[in-house]
C-alpha cells in the first residue's frame, strides 16, 4: 500500500497540503491562555510549526520523483511578481494606519478590505529570554515560509488543481503545466483566498492571481515556487522589522 501511494502522481502532489493543513490545527488543540504559564504551552505553535516543517519536508523528499519544477525561466519576472504580491498584501495595513492617525474610526467593514490590526500572531519573542532559542523560532519560522510553504502549495494549486480541472480522468500529469483556462483562473484564484482569514482576502486574490499569470506566462512550476519564497522571504523581513506577527 505504501508503494502504490508513492507511485500515485496526485498523491504526491496532494498529500504535502494535506499533511500541512491538519498540522496547522494542532496547535488549538494544546494551547492554554495564561500567561503564566511556560512559552510550550501558551504558545504552542512555536514548536507545532519546526515539526509541521520538518515533517511536511520529508514528505516532499519522499516524493521527489514527481516533481517537474524545470523549465527554470522567467525568474526575473517571479522575483518582481513576488516582491509587488507581497506589497499590495501589506498596503491595506500601511492604509489602516495612515487612517487612524489623520482621525478615521475603524469601521466593521475595514477587515473586508484588508484594513486590519496584525498585532497578534507568531510572535518570537516570546523566547527572547534565550538567544539560542530565540534564534531557532526564528531560523525555523522563516524556514517553514521559504522552504517549505512554497513547495506545498504551488505544487497543490499550480502543479496539480489547475491541470486537474482540465481532465475528464483525472490523469493531470498529462495536461501541460500553465495551460489556461478562464474558469480555471477563478476557482483556482477563489479558493487560494478563500483559504486565509477574511482581512487578507484581498492580498490573497492578488496574490493568486499573479501566481496564475506567472504560471501561464513561464510555463514553470519552478519559476510559481521561487515566487512564492521571493515573496514570503519579503513578508518575513518585514514583520521581524515592524512585529505585526499577525501577517505570518
């Protein structure tokens, strides 16, 4: 059984996000708010995510076989794409800001827009008593978003949903990487943002959408994953700088 599951095509391609999805859920199941209590178990995602990305990381070694990443073209292109991705991702924040301070009310409808407070999230410093360890939260988050994170869902959304939506027997592998279709722009799109919390729907859609054309535009499932780290690697730096943990 387990070598007619490392033979399957949709399997490698599926079992990753699956894998990543559940583990995302484990941390609620353990934590206690009290802030009395020690780092693990107020906190638990901060040792949940080191072994949510080694895990998930061995998956994909075991499936590496699957995977085409190659033609590696059009990486100039994914670098630009990600760095502006992640710009408009954060731009309803800077507008949140920018609001308040000229004497704007935050409204219900602000989160819909993205205009949302990201105080509260992953936030390593709640190690910072220890610099070894403090640097391992921090080596491992940044090695979830960039390392792992992108291999996990391109290989999902762009290597295998938007050529299996073009199938009648399921056999994606056969449908040419960043073949285009509209309906197939808009779920895939739909459900990339429909994924994350509401106030980054809008982030998400233009994320999305800028993945697909990247996908269609280079043919390369490589050049969608090199986006994809360009882009958290940028998002990382720049909650570290500015601590609004709630963006990762």
């Amino acid at each position: 059984m387990i070598a007619r599951l490392l033979a399957s095509p949709t399997a490698a391609h599926v079992l990753p996000l699956v894998l990543f999805t559940l583990l995302n859920s484990v941390p609620g199941l353990f934590r206690i708010e009290n802030s009395e209590l020690p780092w693990h178990v107020r906190a638990p995602e901060h040792w949940v995510y080191p072994l949510q990305t080694v895990l998930c990381a061995m998956v994909l070694i075991l499936f590496r076989k699957h995977y085409t990443f190659k033609p590696w073209r059009g990486l100039g292109l994914a670098f630009a794409l990600g760095i502006v991705g992640i710009l408009v991702w954060i731009a309803p924040s800077l507008l949140r800001d920018s609001l308040i301070q000229n004497g704007h009310a935050p409204a219900s409808w602000w989160d819909w827009l993205g205009l949302a407070e990201r105080n509260e999230g992953f936030d390593p410093t709640i190690a910072k008593d220890s610099s070894w360890l403090f640097g391992a939260v921090v080596v491992m988050r940044f090695a979830r978003m960039v390392l792992v994170v992108p291999f996990v869902e391109e290989l999902f959304w762009r290597g295998f949903l938007m050529r299996f939506l073009l199938t009648e027997d399921g056999r994606f592998e056969r449908v040419a990487f960043g073949t285009h279709r509209r309906k197939v722009f808009w779920i895939v799109t739909v459900a990339v943002m429909l994924i994350h919390n509401t106030e980054d729907y809008v982030g998400a859609f233009v994320w999305g959408s800028l993945v697909y054309f990247l996908a269609v535009r280079s043919k390369s499932l490589g050049a969608c994953v090199f986006m994809h780290a360009v882009g958290n690697l940028a998002l990382g730096l720049y909650v570290m700088n500015t601590q609004q943990w709630g963006f990762w």
